[in-house]
DNA sequence: AAGTGGTCTAGACCACCGC
DNA sequence: CGGTGGTCTAGACCACTTG
C-alpha cells in the first residue's frame, strides 16, 4: 500500500467516524503532511482523491473542508449493446428494421440544424428474444461515411461508437409506456413499461447523433457500485 | 490555461481527430513531456486526466495506447429529494406514511442478516403532486439512533444522508408498472410506468439501508452530461 | 494584503510485467 | 532482465478569494 493510499484511508476514516464531523475545517496542507509525515505532493495526491469523491471540499484562502452530503454520485457505464449482451453469457443477433434518408421533417427536435439526416431504426436481441430497440438519426453533415454504410451487418451504435469521435454526451434516462410500435417489436403488450436511454453526441457543438434506446422493463436494469476507493 | 490543460487538450485532439488513431501506441511519456517542453510531472497529469476518462490505457512496460472506445461513461447524481425538487422551483413537501419497527420477516432480499429492522414508508411532493414514494429499511444494528427518530418532519432520506456515513453504495435504476399501493399513494393508474431507484448502502460490509424510490415515469427522468474537459 | 490551495519542476527510486 | 509507468520528495512560484 502506497503512501498516499494510507493516508487517504486514515482521512476516509476520520472523516466516517466523524472525528473530523461534517464541515469542520481541516488543518493545512503542510501541517497535515507534517503529521503523516510524508511530502505536500502525496499530502495533495490523497486530498485530491477525497475532494474527487465529494467528501473533502477545498477553497483557496478559505481551506479544506469536510462536505456535507447532500447527493450520492456513481459512475454509470453503458456499454456497447453487443458487448452487453455477450458479456452477460447470451447470444447476440441484430436485425436493421429501417433505413431512411431524410431532410428536417424528421427533426422533431430541431437540434440537427439544417443538416442531412439518417434515420436508422434496428433491433439487438438477446438470445433471440428482443432487448433493444435502436432509433436514431445520424447527421451527415458530422458523419458523412454513414451515407455509405448500409448497416445490414454492423450496427450503427457499434459503428459510430468505433468510428467517430466527440466531445461531449448528453444521457437521459426514463421510464415510459410502450407505444404500439415499441411493443410490436420488442413483443410487449401496449402499455407495457419500457426503460428508454436517449444519449445526444456532439463534436464541438456540432451535433452527430441522437439516438433513443428502448429496452423491455421486465428484463432491464442498470446498476452502478460505488466502494469508496476499495 | 495551465501547462497540463494545455498538454492534455492537444493531446485529446490528436485522438479525436485520429493524428493518433486507436489502438496506437503513444511515445514514452518522457518524449512527450520533451515534445510539449513540460516536465515529466506535468505530462503525467495530462496523462491521468485522459486515463481516467478512458480515451488512453496504460500498462507498465508495454506502454501508452489510444483505447479502443467500448462503452459510454458518465457520473451520474442523485441528491436529496427535497434538494432536487426546491432547485427545479417547485414547493417541496413530506408526508410519513409509515413508521413500523420489525424483525426478519421483513427482510424479504436476507440482506440484513438477523438485526432489527425499521421500515419506513414516506411521500415526497413536489408543489402538492406525488414526486417520490419513498420505502425504506433501515438496519438498527447500524443505525441505532434511528429508533429515537420519528421521522414525522424530516424524511429518511435527509436524516440518513446527513446523520450517517457508508463506504458503499449499490444502485439499481429499473422501470415498473406501478402496482396497487404505488398507484394509490402517486396518483396514478393500475400498470401507469414509474421509474424505480433502489439503493443499498454498507458501512463496511454492514448494511445500514435498503431504500426503494419510486417516481411517476411521465414526470421523471434522470439527466447526465458529460463534456470532454470543458 | 496575506493566506490558502494549485501548478510546476528536476530528479531519485520503485515495482510491475512483457519480452 | 530491463523497460515502462508509478510514487515520492523538496522546493519555488502562482493565483484565487476572503477576512
């Protein structure tokens, strides 16, 4: 174990035993480096940890508090579905419903601009029985190898993810009813719920895909584990 | 800008813009804090940021390479309800619904081992509408002063949060049709979607709560935006 | 204005792990 | 075994922010 991690630990358990209770100030920097006896850089290298994981917060001039809590944060992780379903021991099948050329009728929304549009719909199946239903539009104007690929055999989620950088996503995440085309293809009743992710790209504020994934509520779930620093 | 920031935004766009395509093998970080004429500390830190986010994957002795992009990261947050619904402007409002102290048959998922339990249900309101339904064990082995709370004014959620500490949380995000009681206290439908959070949080391999947080689907979602070091 | 956290450097040494 | 990334140090200087 590593100095830093040591004393990282030695904080975390100060700090959940509450001998250093919540918004009390800590001692400096160098005072505390003093104290476990090791340089202010692996001093830093552990508080940089603890501010990381929201236990610590540090202003300058004002000091190093320990931060009320007031949210619980995790990572979340959303694979590529292949990679999902494979890992989860089943077998993976993929089938493109739909592929369709389009200008700005498709564009609800309004975020593509006047850019060109692909609207992709396709369906990833787990061991035969339906898990996502994929629904996108691509921009042209950010992807125009997309125009070429005819996505029969790979899908557009693997693809762009493989093949096209960005610089920043939006996620959101709900719980909707199945509308009658979720539930014809994903073989649900009308009505029946559906866990939706809908994820927006971008590549330097000029948008490359927004894309509304729809997976069963019966066999769905995300989890996320947070130990904190293990 | 700093050196670092300097270093690992230049950086960031030979991968984006495939100068440095996947899968390559990037210099020594030596020769690089030589070409970006910083010292070898200042690159590391460049270096850690791009790791962390997982655009570049290291291993001692075989080197830095451009990751393969498998999957989509973002941190997700979840704060206080009452937090969550006086920052979108809403009125916030808190009802017990419940309050019974009990013994193993509540312990439906056996993750409580043999301590004694209370369940506590709740409602949080966001301007008079149901927002959240709230059902709660809590493990009086961890929380003994939790017996002594009657949770009339303040709810669970706030009193554990703040009063508590955890080294680990569990979360599983789901959807649901809503049944009888879940229907009854949201207002809603028999088999209306909700969107469903479950979390469990130990304090060292102690569990100290088992929360269900149910929200109507048509008026909650969870937003996560992740953008590429700003 | 001054005290605090933040950045940067130069260099030594460590430890994992692929060749 | 040796090369790579990982840790640690000691010290200088910077810049934000609040009392």
């Amino acid at each position: 174990m590593h100095a830093y991690e040591k004393v990282r630990a030695e904080m975390l358990r100060r700090i959940t035993s509450q001998v250093w209770p919540q918004g009390m100030t800590l001692p400096h920097e160098e005072v505390l480096a003093d104290e476990f006896g090791v340089a202010r850089g692996t001093m830093r290298r552990a508080m940089a940890d603890l501010t990381e994981r929201g236990l610590i917060e540090r202003k300058r001039k004002a000091g190093t508090k320990v931060a009320a809590r007031r949210a619980h944060s995790s990572t979340l992780n959303i694979p590529i579905v292949r990679v999902e379903i494979t890992d989860s021991g089943a077998q993976y099948s993929y089938k493109l419903l739909s592929r369709v050329l389009g200008g700005p009728e498709l564009d609800a929304t309004g975020r593509f601009g006047r850019s060109k549009l692909l609207h992709v719909r396709s369906i990833h199946l787990a061991d035969g029985r339906p898990y996502q239903l994929e629904d996108r539009l691509i921009s042209l104007d950010a992807v125009p190898q997309a125009d070429a690929q005819d996505f029969n055999e790979i899908s557009p989620n693997e693809w762009l993810v493989e093949k096209v950088p960005y610089s920043a996503v939006r996620t959101i995440l709900r719980a909707e009813s199945a509308d009658e085309m979720q539930a014809k293809h994903l073989k649900l009743g009308h009505g029946d719920p559906v866990f939706v992710i809908e994820r927006q790209t971008q590549l330097d504020d000029l948008p490359v895909t927004l894309v509304k994934m729809t997976h069963p509520a019966a066999s769905f779930s995300i989890a996320t584990q947070t130990s904190q620093f293990r």
